[in-house]
C-alpha cells in the first residue's frame, strides 16, 4: 500500500490529523480518544452516535482501546518522522485549525466542520485563526472591535463609537481597511516604480561598471604596446649612438696609431744621432772628433737649428688626431629622441596633438597682438586699428584658426603670472560683443579662468561659475587641454608633478568647436605648445 494511501487509513476522521490513542466503537469506526470523547459530551441530549455512520447507541459507548491499529501508528510513525502540521486547536474538537477561521463573536477557534453553522449567521464575525482573541475585543467595553475612529487613528467596538468616539468619523473595520489598502497599494506602486528605476540604476552602474573595465583594458593594452614601442625605438636609438661612438672610437685609435708609429721612427732616428755623438764626445783625439763626418755634423746642425720647428710640428699632428665628435653624438640622440616624442604623441592612445594650431587674427579684438607664429596673445594697451569685421571681437579674445568636429585632441597653453586670462573652447557661432561674447557667459562656450584680483582660478559655463578645489591656485602656469569630442567631454589639467585634474566639462557638442584666448589687464598673456 502506498505511504499516502496508509496515511489516509490512519488518519481520524474527527481532527483529520493521525490517531493518537485509537480507540474503536461498536460499530468498527476508530478514533482518537479525546475526539470522540468531545463528541460524545456534545451529544448528551439528542443521544449518541458515531460521528461517521451515524450509528446509534442506548447508552454513552464504550471505548476500546485499538491496540493493533495503535501498533500500526507507531509503526507508521516511525518510518515517516515528518511533522505534523500545529496550528490553533479547535474549540470543539481539540482538532488543529490552520487554515479554518476563529469566531469572535463565540470566542471559539473552528475547524472546518464546525464552521458552517457560524459562517451562516451576520452576528458570527469570522477572522482568520487566532490564539489572541483578547486583541480582537474592546478592553473597556469587551465587545467585537468593529469599528475604525479615522480621527483617533483606533479600532473600537459599538459601545466606543456612541460614547467618547461620539461625532467623530467612524467607520466600520472593512472600510477603513480597504481605504487603508488602497492607500498602501498607491505607496505600493510607488515603490515599486522606484524599485524599478533603483534596478535601472543598478544595471546601468554595472554596465558602467562593465564598461570602465573594458575600456580600462583596451586602454592598458594600448599604453603597453606604446611603451614597448618606445623601448624598441629606445634601444635602435641605442644602438646607433653607440655605434657612432665606437666607429668615432675607431677613426681616433687608428690615427693615434699612425703617430704613433711615425713617433717611434723619430725616436730611433735620434737615438741614433745621439749614439752616434755621444761617441765623438767621448773620443780623446781631437783630429778625430774634427775630422767626423760632414753629414753628421750637418744633422747635428739640423737638430740645434729645428727643435722649435720639429715641436710644432709634433704639435700640430697630436692636434690633427682630434678627439670623439660629441657634438655629432648629442645630435643624432637628441634628434632620435625628438622623433620618438613626436611620434609619440601622434600615436598616444588614438590621441591627435594640436601644436599646430594657429590664432586667427581676424578674430582678434583691437586691444591683443598676436606673435609672428601665431602661438602668443599678450594684452595690449596700445588699439590695434584692425579692420572691424563680423568675424572681430570687440573684447580681448581670439579664437584659433584651427576647428574640431571629431575625435580626441590634446595640447597644452601657458599663462601669464599676472593679470587675468581665460582659455578654453568656443563656438564659431559665440556673439563677437558684449557679456554674451566672453568665454563661459553662454551656452556656446566653455573657459577656465585665472582672476587678475584676487589671483583665483575657476571654470564657467552658461554664467555659472564654478570655483575649482583646493589646492588652488594651481602650482603651475602651464595647463593640459583634453577634448574628446564624440564623448562630449572637456577637461583642464593642471601640468605640475604629479600632474592635477582640475575640471571637465560634459555636453553634447553640436557644432564644430575652436580653442579661444581671453587676456585683461597688465601685462598678460596666453601661449599655445
């Protein structure tokens, strides 16, 4: 038989729940002594009978104990240890009521079985199943709280509602629970569409989050094979200097060594001669010593009369063997290095450099010159009488002939140590006067500013102003601009050691976009690298 077939055969009839303490009727019905006793005592008057097959009986039945069914129990029991299910007995039959209800008006917790006749009746107020039916009752009055005083915020029974509840706004316990509902359902729905744009929020951060990490590595692996292509270029530079210096070595050694050589001959040249004297000065006959040789006696002649000349001229080849060409050295590194740094830069991270960029002069206003490269805006305090144009400011600003549209770009500005200047990025479309045409008092322009008063430095954008963190003013006068175009970004960094960031600027560009130069008071000025 199967383990749900038995369990069904072993289960009471009465509390539904397996027998505990079988006993058996007359009739063959078995139940747990404590059911079956409840319902014998309920049927003192109408007389007894078996709960199942209605069975009756002239007297109050005896109750047999069911041995072998409570061996088989047991049995059953203790191959299927699973708990059973507690829950509130029910007042009749001492049954476990989980899932029937409780009976305020009787103070009684019901099964199932018991519970249609109390279902029936308005007065029957039925809750779900509760061992605290002293919280469901008025503790002055102790009747049913059926009732909800909005204004007291309390549940009360009919006795409160006519005394010191009297004229408030009283409900019953329904109503005000379903207004009640309707309220945390509304609170409901807005948390739940807060919990839903927190999930957006959270998804979007890891997709950020995604996204940094594979730009993070895209990016490392971009610096690293730039590195790895300097250190290439680092040691082919190498490699040529020392070559220039072991070949320079080579040209030295190998003209040492031919004066060398030549020096030797001459010294055994003289050490002969002076051999060669040395004999007649140490001969004791005069008609000897005299009668010597006219040509040693020439070259005697020769060597008195030229010591000076043979000096210089030895002179003049130690000299004629030169030394290393350092100069030659130093150019060739310093120009391999310069074509590293520049190729460098061209190639840094999808990086584009814009030190060619130029000033437009015909942007200029009449009180800034611009230098002869193009590169320096300095204040003037003499007009310049230029031509007044729509392209002109009438302030003391300039734009760069150069425009962006596209991609990264980076180069760098320095500034004056007095007075006051802006730099920055601008519209071809910014106003050429009044307020509106400075950098950073509209919506087409964007500047970091050094005040000439105060010495300060802050960005603006739109006429908002932004002071920048501390520290600040920043340690250098020479700044990095960074414009990625496509990402809507802008940024100012301040080239000191360690390098600083200072601000960055987000937007969504929509027209192409100059670098622009702002100069007032003293002598000030602004130079592009």
């Amino acid at each position: 038989m199967a383990s749900a077939d038995l369990r069904d055969e072993l289960t009471c009839s009465i509390c539904l729940n397996i027998y505990t303490d079988p006993v058996i009727l007359t009739c063959g019905h078995s139940y747990c002594r404590v059911c079956i006793d409840n319902v014998l005592d309920t049927q003192v008057v109408r007389g007894y009978s078996c709960p199942e097959c209605r069975q009756l009986f002239n007297t109050r039945p005896d109750l047999q104990r069911a041995l072998r069914l409570r061996n088989i129990v047991e049995s059953f029991l203790s191959t299927h240890p699973e708990q059973e299910e507690v829950g509130i007995a029910c007042t009749y039959c001492d049954s476990p009521v989980p899932a029937a209800k409780t009976c305020l008006h009787c103070e009684a917790s019901l099964c199932n079985k018991h519970l249609k006749k109390h279902s029936q009746s308005a007065e029957h107020v039925l809750t779900e199943p509760t061992t605290s039916l002293g919280d469901r009752k008025c503790s002055v009055h102790k009747k049913v709280l059926d009732y909800y005083c909005s204004e007291d915020a309390a549940c009360i029974c009919v006795y409160c509602s006519v005394g010191e509840h009297r004229g408030h706004a009283v409900e019953t316990l329904n109503e005000a629970s379903e207004k009640k509902k309707e309220k945390l359902r509304n609170i409901l729905q807005k948390l739940t569409l807060k919990r839903e744009e927190a999930e957006k929020s959270f998804q979007s951060l890891q997709e950020l989050r995604r996204e940094v990490s594979d730009k993070a590595s895209g990016v490392t692996e971009e610096v690293t094979a730039l590195i790895r292509g300097i250190k290439e270029q680092l040691e082919a530079l190498e490699q040529r200097v020392l070559s220039e210096i072991s070949r320079q070595e080579v040209q030295v050694s190998l003209r040492v060594s031919d004066l060398i050589r030549q020096l030797e001959i001459k010294k055994e040249d003289l050490s002969r001669k002076m051999g060669h004297i040395e004999e007649l000065c140490n001969m004791m006959d005069p008609l000897t010593v005299l009668q010597g040789r006219e040509s040693d006696s020439a070259d005697y002649c020769d060597t008195e009369e030229g010591d000076n000349e043979d000096r210089e001229r030895d002179d003049n080849k130690v000299r004629a063997v030169g030394d290393l060409d350092v100069g030659l050295i130093s150019a060739t590194l310093h120009s391999g290095l310069a074509g590293i740094v520049t190729g460098v830069k061209r190639q840094s991270l999808g990086l584009n450099t814009a030190s060619d960029m130029l000033l437009d002069v015909n942007t200029a206003g009449n009180n800034v010159t611009v230098s002869g490269d193009m590169k320096t805006v300095s204040r003037s305090r003499i007009n310049q009488s230029r031509p007044e144009t729509p392209e002109r400011f009438q302030s003391n600003q300039v734009l760069s002939s150069r425009s962006f549209s596209s991609g990264r770009h980076y180069w760098e500005v320095e500034g004056s140590e007095s007075g006051g200047w802006v730099v920055g990025m601008a519209y071809r479309s910014i106003d050429r006067k009044g307020r509106q045409s400075e950098i950073g008092w509209n919506i087409k322009s964007w500047g970091l500013r050094r005040s000439w008063y105060n010495n300060q430095y802050y960005v603006r954008h739109d006429s908002k102003r932004i002071q920048l963190p501390p520290p600040c003013p920043p340690s250098s006068r020479r700044f990095g601009i960074f414009l990625d175009y496509e990402a809507g970004r802008l940024s100012f960094y301040d080239l000191c050691d360690p390098i600083r960031h200072l601000h960055t600027f987000t937007a969504t560009f929509t027209e192409p976009l100059h670098a622009i130069f702002g100069v007032y008071g003293g002598n000030t000025w602004l130079r592009m690298y």
